[in-house]
C-alpha cells in the first residue's frame, strides 16, 4: 500500500505521514511515522503523531505506548492533553482502572481544557461504574456472534441489515489498485462499497458480492443502507472519496418501481445542508407516520454529531428536528435504528456512561418524547466501538452491530478494522402485568413528563435580584432567562487574553455550546414540562414536583442558600404566570379536581465542584467560566403522581430514613428495611430513585411484620459536599395508581 519506505528520506518520510494522515489512512501514517522516527532521535512532536495516527486506526496498545512516551518526555507540556487521550486509550483496551488514573491526572491538572475536562469529568464516572459493575443496562440476555468469513474480512465492514428473509446488505471497504502518479505517495485509493450476501437454509452465508441493485457509485463512498419496507425504497449515503477523516456524507433515495431499483436520489436541504454531514438513516413508522433519523453535524444540535429526524410524506421531507435531551449530548451520538414493533430507538454515543469508545443505548419513545437512554450491557457492549445495531424485522430477537472489539479479522494484530456481529436474546421471562384500562393514560402522562427529566435551568451571577438577602422574588426564570441568552458576546469577550490559543479555543467552545445549544434547549425543556402540567392538572390529577437549588461559590454559603431559594422562585412564579395564570388556579385553589406541590430543596453552593473558583477579583473564571456557569442552576428532578396517596393500603412511617456515613470515592450496598403501616402483605411493583448515585439492586415484597427491605448501591464519586444528601425513593404497591415518596438521607465521609 506504500512507496518502499527506503527509497524515501527521514524528512520525506514524516511528509508522507502527514499526507496520509490528513486523508485518514493511519496505519499508513504511522508506518511512514515510524520509519521516520528510526532515522531521527526520538523527538516528541513525531511521537505524538505517532500516537494520534495509532489512536485514529484504533490500535489501543500502540497509541498508549507512544502516549506513554510523548508524557515522559521533556517537551511533554507542549500536549497538555496527552492524560486524557492516554485514558481514553486505556478505557479503549478494557483496562478502565487505569483510565481512571489518568482522567483524574488531568481534571487535576488543566480545568482550563473545559470540553475535554467535561468529558474527563463524565469518564472518571464512567470508569468507576464499570470497575464497580454499576453501568445501567436493560435487564436482557444478549449473545454476540462473529459472522465469520462469508460477510467478514480483514479490511472493514459495517452497517449490516436484513431485507426479507435471507437477503443482507452491508458496507465494505475495497482496496482499489492504481499507478501512482508522481505527485502521490500512494498507490491504492481506498472505496467504501455496498455488498450483499444471501443466508441459506442451513444459517450459512453465501460469498458476499457487490451490489446489484445500481446503488452503488465508483466516485463516491456508498453506504449506510436502510430500507423501509412500507414505501418500498432505500436510503444510502454517498460520501467524498478523497478523505477518510472527516467524510462529507449526503443521503440519497431508491425507490422500488416497476420490478427495479430507481437510480439513487440525492435529497433536499431539509436533510442535507451544503458543506456539512448527513449520513446513517434510518426509518420509524408508527401510526401511519414515518419518519427519517439520521445522524449530522448541522447547526443547532447538542455538539458533534447528533441524531435529527424528518417527517416523511410520499417524496417531501420536512424541515429537520434534533432530538435533544435525553437522548444527544456534547459528545457524538451517531447509527440509529428505529425498531417499529417495540418502539424503541437504538444508537451508539461516546459520551453517555459506556464501557469503551461508542456504547450501545435504547431509548423508547417517537418524534420528540424520549426516555432517558439505557446502555445494552457488558454482553452487547465492549472497551472497543460498538455500532450500526439493527432489529430484524421478521424477528425481533435478533439482529446486527458492527464493532472493532478483539475476535474480529485485522490487517495487523490489533483492534484496527469493523467487523460485523449478529446478536439473539431470550424473551423476557419476567410476565409483565398489563395496566388496567383507567391507568394506561396515566402511564402514558408520567413518562412523558418523566423522560424530560431533570430540566435544569441556569442563571447568570447573582440573579435573579443581585445582592438581596430576600428567599423570593417577583421575577419569573423567563426575565432570568430573556437577559441571560444575550450575554454570549460579553462573556466570550472576558476571555479574549488568554494567550494559550488551544486553552482559549476551548473555552470559547464551550461558551459556543452553552449559549447555542444547552442554555435554549433547557427553555424549551421548561415549556415541554409546563405543557404537561397544565394538562395533567386538567385531566383532573395530583401532581408533586421537587426542585433543588445550586449556586457557585462566589460569595458566602449563607448568602449562597439564599440566592438558590430565590431562584426557586422565579421558577415558581413562571408557573404561576403560566399560561395566563392557569396553572396558578389549581395551586391556589386544590378544590377544582388537580393540584401541584412543590417540595423545595436549596442547596447553595454546596455541591459546586472543587475546581469552580471564588475569587471575586478574577471574574473571569469566577463568573464566566463554563464552570461556574453550570453551578449556577436549579433542576426539577422528578415529577410524582399522589393521587389517592392518603387512601393507598402502603402508609410510610417517616419522611426521611437516615442510612449514616458512606466513605468517598467507593461504591457500596446499603441494606435498606423501611418501616411501614398495616399488616397486610403487599407487592411492590414500582420502586425508582431520583439519584444518579444510587440505583436499587433488589427489591422484595413487604412483610406481614411491618417491613419494606431491599438494596441500594450508591456510589459517591465525585461527591465533595459534607453537607446530609437526599435520595427521593419513590414506591407504589400493585394494584394501586398512586405513588408515594420518602427521602433517604446520608452523609460523605471526606
């Protein structure tokens, strides 16, 4: 694949790493790379591109060794980054107790990379879930199967899908043999293609051939396939050819006329926008809607890439939405697939908690009501990239994925190339019980409420109300708010001296997103979960909502306790102004059929993490650094049904279940035994926390002696506060609609 690496200089040798690595052939970057270094003393600027090319071709073991090498060398302050790409490596070759060392080294050591430090942040997490075996997952029982050598081979393939009953269609890799011109270094040009295979009575594959259909194109990576059944067309993906870093993917449409496949159409500017990626589509159908998902870096998502969809109808494609919170992050969420009989959305993120690069996650919902995801497991999911998980449509049990983990064929022995799986899993043997018929919208209402959850809403310094000592305000969030999205220019501005040029990119990215992104989707969030209410409330039900309150620690915690009470109520007040006042009414006045409780819970600033400054002198790390702008919010955290709560047969005996001192840093099982009234024994069919630092193990059935027993795990990473923390528990007994919540307080030994 190279020119004869003696026939080329020291100096020619990194050039034509440095070509091949912009085009994105890294393993040919590296060898250039290394054959460079043998003639050099061992530099760190050649190292680190060693290790960047050996992390972009996914060889884990050569990026940490080079990694390891660029941090002990002399010039190492040259790549203040290397710690977190070292972790993210480690993490990639399943070893995540050591990538826990290293993200902690470097939130420790530059806070200043705030992108990069919120992702160390979220790793350091991560990792210490997966040390502890916490990682949320669906409570089903995978098996992953290598699909051996009639699909696979040493170069790549992905994107497997099942057409009918034995046809597969996927994408290759092809190596392409030309005569090298003698501007080029390289005498093979690298295309993406569609193959097709046929699965035979015995399970058996056929050998894979290129497609025959007409999708593919010569001059263009072809991929991405997706077939939707109902219209009888494919969707696919062309992409430049000339680079395999950053591909500029567009989508295009087959459709299947008069007994054959139409000549693929590009489609419009509500799916692809000039000099930005769209690319892995995917099709939903549900009741007589179908939409388009598809994974793009357009303008108006969440950071990276993000999963947006469209609606179809006939050949029009409106305008497209992205997906927000829960599902898309600051990271990349990329491959949905959308499984129409249970409807429920697959995709891969590298930011959501995982155990490696990308991670699978399922998340259950249609157009803009979303679950929170939940990661497949450690069956499913691998320290390597997990992608292009896909349902068969003709059995819902099994399906594909596309991952680099460590079984799959490679050029060379590492974790280079994709290969494709399938995947089966067992029914479900827990029985589910069906709902009765006057509780099914009530199931309906509560996820849609609950699947917004937490709305975080953030202030700028001081407000609302600067320096008043008062715990209310007559200010709504939407006067915080209508204030605070024109600030952007100003804080950019107070960072304009910072000479580091990567250290200021950075910074200003993260104002880029806060301000772009985060700061107008929490609105419309609120908007989303104020429609709701007022619709519960006038569908006649009870409602409690709990609110906590943050500050940054600027001024003094005494002060601080006050200022998140009165940000409290401007959240408050804009229910109350809601709508023309009518939520206001069923608060005031109980007797209409609804209400709504609010349980408040201020915290201050007691929560704001370590490296959040309060030095009033340096504003600008104080005030308007993206870290003292996410300490500075209140979050409705969970949002509770009580209708009936007083008439329930499960009476609690107490508020608040104090469960002691838990030592930092560690993640421990806490056996937890609430007393209850009455002596009937009762099933408990719904338990749930409101924590992202504790989740309930096990549960059991309450006890003719007056005891509800079960387990929490908890873990207290990343806790600094030695302040009591609260976890609302909340329970409802089988056979009752109402929900009932108690507290479970415990303290962090520092």
């Amino acid at each position: 694949m190279l020119w004869p690496s003696c026939v080329l200089s020291q100096n020619e040798s990194e050039l034509a790493g440095d070509e091949a690595f912009e085009l994105g052939w890294y393993k040919t970057a590296l060898a250039h790379y290394k054959n460079a270094i043998t003639m050099s003393q061992q530099n760190t600027d050649l190292l680190y591109k060693m290790a960047e090319s050996a992390r972009m071709a996914n060889d884990y073991p050569a990026a940490i060794r080079y990694y390891q090498r660029v941090r002990s060398s002399a010039n190492s302050n040259k790549y203040p980054d290397t710690d977190y790409l070292l972790a993210t490596m480690y993490k990639c070759n399943g070893a995540p107790d050591s990538a826990l060392v290293y993200y902690k080294a470097y939130v420790q050591s530059f806070p200043h990379n705030t992108y990069f430090e919120q992702r160390a942040r979220q790793e350091v997490t991560a990792c210490s879930l997966i040390i502890n075996d916490s990682i949320d997952h669906l409570r089903r029982k995978y098996q992953v199967f290598h699909e051996g050598k009639g699909v696979n081979t040493e170069n790549s393939e992905s994107g497997a899908i099942k057409v009918g009953d034995s046809i597969v269609l996927f994408s290759r890799l092809d190596e392409i043999f030309t005569a090298p011109s003698e501007n080029s270094l390289f005498e093979t040009f690298v295309l993406q293609q569609i193959y097709q295979s046929r699965i035979g009575k015995n399970g058996r594959y056929a050998q894979s051939k290129l497609n025959t259909w007409g999708l593919n194109s010569k001059k263009s990576h072809s991929g991405n396939v997706a077939y939707d059944e109902v219209n009888q067309c494919v969707y696919l993906t062309y992409g430049d050819p000339n680079s395999f870093s950053e591909i500029l993917s567009q989508i295009y449409v087959s459709y299947y006329r008069n007994g054959k496949w139409t000549t693929p159409k590009k489609l419009g500017r509500n799916i692809n926008l000039p000099n930005y990626t769209s690319t892995q589509p995917a099709v939903a159908h549900k009741d007589g809607t179908t939409l388009l998902f598809y994974a793009s870096n357009r303008p108006g998502g969440s950071g990276g890439m993000d999963i947006w969809y469209s609606v179809v109808d006939g050949d029009k494609f409106s305008p497209s939405v992205n997906l927000g919170s829960p599902v898309n992050t600051v990271g990349d969420e990329i491959t949905p697939f959308y499984c129409d009989a249970t409807g429920e959305l697959y995709f891969s993120s590298d930011y959501h908690y995982g155990f490696g690069g990308f991670d699978i996650f399922c998340s259950e919902g249609f157009r803009d009501q979303w679950t929170k995801p939940e990661n497949l497991g450690g069956k499913m999911n691998s320290p390597a990239n997990d992608l292009y998980f896909t349902v068969n449509t003709n059995d819902t049990l099994s399906g594909f994925l596309t991952t680099n983990r460590k079984g799959s064929y490679f050029i060379a022995d590492n974790t280079c190339c994709n290969d494709i799986y399938s995947w089966q899993r067992t029914p479900d043997t827990i029985p589910v019980e069906k709902p009765k018929r006057d509780s099914i919208v009530v199931k309906v209402e509560q996820q849609n409420a609950r699947s917004l959850l937490p709305v975080t809403l953030y202030f700028h310094n001081d407000e609302p109300d600067p320096r008043s000592q008062n715990v209310t305000t007559t200010k709504t969030y939407s006067d915080a708010y209508t204030n605070y999205i024109t600030m952007k220019t100003e804080y950019k501005k107070t960072h304009s001296s910072i000479k580091n040029i990567a250290q200021k990119d950075s910074v200003l990215r993260a104002l880029d997103i806060f301000f772009d992104s985060t700061l107008p989707y929490s609105y419309a969030d609120l908007d989303s979960l104020m429609r709701i209410i007022r619709k519960d409330l006038q569908n006649g039900r009870h409602i409690r909502l709990l609110v906590k309150g943050y500050a940054s620690p600027l001024a003094t915690e005494k002060y601080n306790f006050t200022l998140s009470k009165r940000r409290i109520s401007s959240f408050l007040n804009e229910l109350l102004a809601y709508d023309n006042g009518i939520i206001a009414k069923y608060i005031q006045n109980p007797n209409l059929g609804g209400s709504l409780q609010i349980e408040e819970l201020a915290l201050g600033s007691s929560k704001a993490g370590k490296n959040v400054s309060s030095d009033a002198k340096n504003q600008s790390k104080s005030v308007y650094s993206p870290e003292a702008i996410a300490e500075r919010r209140i979050e409705i955290v969970d949002y509770l049904y009580t209708d009936e709560e007083n008439k329930s047969r499960l009476q609690l005996s107490s508020g608040t279940v104090k469960l002691g001192s838990i030592p930092r840093d560690t993640s421990m099982t806490v056996y937890v035994s609430l007393p209850i009234v009455g002596g009937k024994k009762m099933i408990v069919n719904y338990m749930h926390v409101a924590s992202s630092n504790a989740r309930i193990v096990q549960n059991s059935e309450t006890t003719a002696n007056g005891y509800l027993t079960f387990q929490l795990k908890i873990n207290t990473y990343d806790i600094n506060s030695s302040a009591p923390l609260f976890i609302p528990l909340t329970i409802r007994v089988n056979n009752e609609n109402s929900t009932q919540t108690i507290f479970l307080e415990y303290q962090v030994k520092q």
